[in-house]
C-alpha cells in the first residue's frame, strides 16, 4: 500500500496544493496503518477500524499528535484512500475496492456540518474601529491590503496575488484572475474554482488603491506597473500568505490592547466578516457567492446559515409592509 500510494501521487496532475494535501494524508494517516499491508489484503473492516481509531486519536501532526480527528479530515481520508485503491483496481492489484463497500461509512455530509467551527465575525462597528486605528494609530503600511480583504471578500493568496493590471480605476473594480500558491513560494495558481471573477469596489476603496499606487511609485517606477503585484513586499516580491496571515494576527493583538472588547479574529475571518455584513444588508446570497468566488450558490447558503434567521426576520417585515401590516 505504501509503494502504490507514491506511485499514485507521482503521477497525479493536480495543483501543487491539492497533491501536497494528498501527500500529507498518506504520510499521516495511511501509510501509518497500511503502509507495510499488501493491496489485496485490506478489507471493509480494516478500513471502518482505521476511521474510528482515527476520531479517537488520529492526529499525528506536532501540534495535534494524539487528538481526534475532525469528521471533515476523516472524510478527506476517505476519499484519498477510495482513489487510490480505484487506481490499483485499474491496475490489476485488487478485484474489487474496499472502500466503496456499503459497510464502509465515513462520516456523513450532516455530521460534518455539525461539527464545524462556529464561524466568527466582526460587527461592523468593530471593522470601522479596527481599520481606524489601524490607519490612524499603528500608521500600518499594510492597511490597504485589510481595507481591501474587507471590502472584497476576497481569500488571503487572491489579494497578495492581485497585480495592477486587475485594477481599474475608473470602472471601480478589481478582476480576481490568480491566487499565490502555498505548496511553492513565490509562485501563483488559478483561483481554487479555476475561474476568474471580477469584484466591484466602493470609491472609498477605489480611492485607497489609487493612493497606494501612487505610493509604490514613490518607492520605485516598477512597483506601480500593470504587471507589478499591488500588495508585493518590499522588494516587488509576491508575498508569503503565512506572513500575511502572522502580520494580521499581531495587529489584532495590539488593537485589542486599544480598542475594547475587540475579538480575535482570523483573517478568514475577515472575508466572513464580508460576507455577513453584506447578507444582514440585505444583498442577495447570489450576489455574495459571485463577490466570494464560490463555486455553486449552496455552499455560500451553507457556510453563512447564521445569518439566514435574521434575513427571514427581514423579509416577514418587507412584506408587512407591501400588505400594509
């Protein structure tokens, strides 16, 4: 099982991210259980003992060795192991696949929405007080690139990857056509929906962005062409979405110590602090999904189910209102 699962992944075609996520699933999970088994000798029952040993202490990274494993990272598991005992049924391995017998049950779609994160977001009082000290206090270089995550919804590596060339001034609007690639640094990939999409911006933000770009042009001619990265380090360089992501954290951490009961929030969590604000406005979930780059209007409506209560609410009271209620 260890030998075919390289073989597998050396010859996938994937994005680098998604062959890097693969491999580590076979490094942690699998290869520690059936790494050393021959192909023809897994069962269903093996594979269903593999699951529940891994809720109750699959984690084998440093800082989860030990703990359970979440539904959805059980899923995951699943998948990769159904896709590489098809391919070694393809090749002549193995008659039948035990991962798709019916006695094999990974975790359902329903446990694992269940067993999600609560998803955390600033209100807007709370985005307007953190972005006003951030300018106006910590005097942050990189507060365009927060204004501008919270004005767009856009994911961390599609706005360090934005060039100017995405940017039209007077259309108001930026086009998301890539993403920075986490599995090789300094690199760009497509988006993770492979598509592009372009995004409208308010003028507060378009005006932002055109005096950022006459900023970068201070600093050097180059850092200001279409083909330049809008938000590039210091030396035009694409940067690393893991330092983006500790340079947020540390700015929530000192705004705490300023602005009162201010939540931690994460940076994905600013692209949902997006998304809610504009729902709880009254913006159609379509609209939302397009501004988000989700991939159907389903996961849009699932993800930010928090905010459908409120919109329903809303709704009872607009139609009161037509019937003169």
């Amino acid at each position: 099982m260890g030998t075919f699962s390289e073989h597998w992944l050396d010859g996938l075609t994937l994005a680098p991210a998604t062959v890097a996520g693969y491999r580590k699933i076979v490094r942690n999970q699998i290869a520690p259980h059936f790494g050393d088994k021959r192909l023809d000798t897994l069962t269903p029952a093996a594979l269903t003992a593999l699951y529940g040993t891994l809720r109750k202490n699959g984690g084998n990274g440093s800082r989860h060795a030990g703990e359970g494993l979440s539904p959805n990272t059980i899923s995951k598991v699943h998948n990769v192991l159904a896709a590489i005992l098809d391919a070694a049924m393809i090749a002549g391995y193995i008659s039948t696949n035990p991962a798709r017998h019916p006695t094999v049950a990974p975790p359902r779609a329903r446990e694992i929405r269940a067993s999600q994160d609560e998803i955390h977001v600033w209100t807007a009082a709370q985005l307007r007080a953190f972005l006003t000290w951030d300018r106006d206090d910590y005097r942050d270089p990189m507060h365009t690139l927060w204004a501008t995550i919270a004005g767009t919804g856009l994911r961390r590596s599609e706005a360090i990857a934005l060039m100017w060339s995405d940017f039209d001034a007077t259309g108001q609007r930026l086009a998301v056509r890539r993403a920075a690639d986490t599995a090789n640094a300094r690199t760009v990939k497509s988006t993770k929906t492979g598509s592009a999409r372009v995004v409208d911006l308010s003028s507060n933000l378009t005006q932002l962005l055109t005096q950022w770009r006459s900023l970068r042009a201070e600093i050097s001619p180059e850092f200001a062409t279409g083909t330049a990265f809008i938000f590039g380090n210091d030396n035009g360089e694409l940067r690393s979405p893991n330092e983006v992501g500790r340079r947020w954290r540390t700015r929530v951490q000192k705004a705490q110590g300023t602005i009162p009961d201010l939540p931690t929030l994460t940076l994905h969590g600013l692209r949902h602090t997006h998304a809610t604000l504009l729902l709880l406005a009254g913006v159609q979930p379509k609209v939302v999904q397009e501004r988000l780059g989700h991939s159907t209007i389903a996961v849009t409506m699932n993800t930010y189910s928090h905010v459908m209560p409120s919109m329903q609410r809303d709704a009872v009271s607009r139609l009161d209102a037509l019937m003169g209620q």
